[in-house]
C-alpha cells in the first residue's frame, strides 16, 4: 500500500498536464461564443437545476404534506409546516425567476422592471396552487382507478413515476403560461430525468390523467389532451416533419402535436404524430404509427394500420 502511494505521489509530481494552456483555450472558445450571441464577458445568470430541484420538491410536499412532506409532521403541525414551506419555496422561485427575466433582458444589471415582475410571477404562481392541487387529485384518482395493481391511493401518489412526472408538469405548465418557459422547461426536466416521462410544459392536458409505467412517454410542447386521457409506456405524440423558413432555420411554434379528445386510452409503444385529432372515446392499440386523424369511438390496431398501408397504399 505505501509503495503503491509513493508511485501515485511519484506520478503526480513528475507528469505535466498543461493546465494553463487548456484554461486559456477554453477562454478563447467561451469568449468567442458569446460575442457570436452578443454576449458581454459576464453574462447573468441562468436560473439553477440544482436550486428548482428542491424549489419544486418543496411546492410538492406542501401540496401533500402529509405524504411527501416531513415525516414526523402532526395533524396540528400541518398549516404551519405548509405555510413555511411555501415561504421558503416561493422566496427561492422568485429569486430564480429574477435570474431568468435578467438572463432574457440582454443588460448587464438587474431593472427595477424585473424584480417587480418576478414578484408578480410569483403571486400568480402562487394563487394557482390550489387549481393545481385539485387537478392532481383527479389524476391520482385516475391512476387509481385505472391500474388494479394499485391497492390504494397513498400507493399512487408516493410510487408511480407517472403521477411524479404529471406533478411535475402540472407545476411547470402553470410557469410556462406565466412567461418564464426556461425554468418551466428545467422543471420538466428534472421530472424526465428521474421518471422516464417527457412532458413538455407547453402541453394542454385536462384532469384525470394517467401515465402507466410511464417510461418513454413523450408528449410534445403543442399536444392537446382532453380529459380522462389514458396512455401507456413509450407512447409519443410528436410532431410529423419540422418545417423551415427560407433561410433553412426551423420554425418554431406552429401547431404540430397531436389532439387527444377526451376519453382516450393509448397502448404501448404507440407513436402518433403531426397536428391531427384522436376522436373522443378511441382505443390506440400498442405499437401502432398513426399519422391521420380518426373519429371518435375508433379502435386502430397494430393489424388495421398494416392492412392500410401495404393493401391500400396509403401512407406513402
């Protein structure tokens, strides 16, 4: 052990690694890159993953405390640890909201403007917490209801992936309409990176909404889903093809994600794609590609979508 130590200590004294020169390239490339974006050297800061990991963390065990929050909480504790979470988590919100309004402004000090805004942004944000809370009990309810492997709903709430990731969105969703989409995007984010499940916030979906299993979903920043709406592991609703200007750059957001009407159940490993609309009460079967709207009450299996494609021509 000692004489593995002394070789170490050896090796490092007598090997040259450069540093300075690579600190300097780096410098260069950094510096080049934000005159390309008109850039100053000092650029503002960018809201932090890290601090929204635990912001978002906190608005959900004061949604639920009594199962996400503190463990030791009592029946009489609940308003006060609520109401300091919230305190805490808000303050931290809006300072992060400031680092994003500052980021997008372009100027090298804080406006009077921004701070003001973030702090509006925050009051919103806030007033809407208990819409917030009653839409996650209706999808709560539906995962329980949907899945017979759930034996209650505390079971829901604390292990399933997807009702982490809707929790998730259902925050951001509210962030992205009050106008700060990059921490709505980071949200949303964190959830994909610890679920499987990317939702992005731009998305509209309606109450009781259930992600079984959950990995691999991809739900586009258009898509509309109505209420009720069931889907399973590894569905997309993405878009068709990604139109671009006459410069060659892409445009950005037109409608390009599917409709999804209410009542909807879709299977595995379905990808449904472009701006088309999936009638009320239809059943997608696993694996199907589909990329033409159907009417409600339809059942589009893997097989009907094969018969239609090689028979009949179409999709080609």
């Amino acid at each position: 052990m000692n004489n593995t130590k002394r070789t170490r200590d050896t090796l490092l004294r007598t090997t040259h690694l450069d540093v300075d020169s690579i600190v300097a390239e780096l410098r260069t490339l950094r510096r080049a890159s934000l005159e390309r974006r008109n850039r100053y050297d000092n650029p503002p800061r960018l809201p932090s993953r890290r601090i929204l990991a635990s912001v978002t963390e906190g608005l959900c065990a004061a949604l639920f405390p009594n199962r996400l929050g503190s463990p030791e909480l009592a029946d009489e504790g609940v308003d006060h640890y609520v109401g300091h979470t919230l305190n805490m988590t808000l303050r931290e919100m809006m300072m992060q909201i400031q680092h994003e309004l500052h980021y997008n402004s372009g100027i090298e000090i804080l406006s009077n403007e921004d701070r003001e805004q973030s702090a509006a942004i925050t009051q919103a944000f806030a007033k809407r917490l208990p819409n917030v809370r009653g839409l996650l009990e209706s999808d709560i309810e539906a995962a329980y209801e949907g899945d017979p492997a759930a034996r209650n709903i505390d079971e829901v709430l604390v292990c399933y992936p997807g009702i982490m990731a809707i929790m998730y969105y259902r925050l951001a969703h509210v962030l992205h309409g009050l106008g700060v989409p990059l921490i709505a995007r980071m949200i949303s984010e964190i959830a994909h990176s610890q679920t499987g499940v990317e939702i992005h916030p731009g998305a509209q979906i309606g109450g009781s909404f259930f992600i079984d299993h959950g990995t691999g979903v991809v739900i586009g920043e258009t898509a509309v889903i109505g209420q009720n709406v069931r889907l399973y592991q590894a569905v997309t609703l993405g878009a068709k093809r990604f139109p671009v200007d006459e410069n060659g750059a892409l445009v950005k957001g037109n409608l390009r994600h599917p409709i999804v009407e209410d009542d909807v159940v879709i299977y595995a490993g379905a990808t449904i794609l472009g701006r088309i609309t999936i009638g009320r009460g239809s059943t997608i079967g696993g694996n199907v590609w589909l990329t033409r709207s159907v009417p409600p009450g339809s059942n589009i299996s893997q097989a009907q979508m094969r018969h239609e494609v090689f028979e009949g021509g179409a999709g080609i």
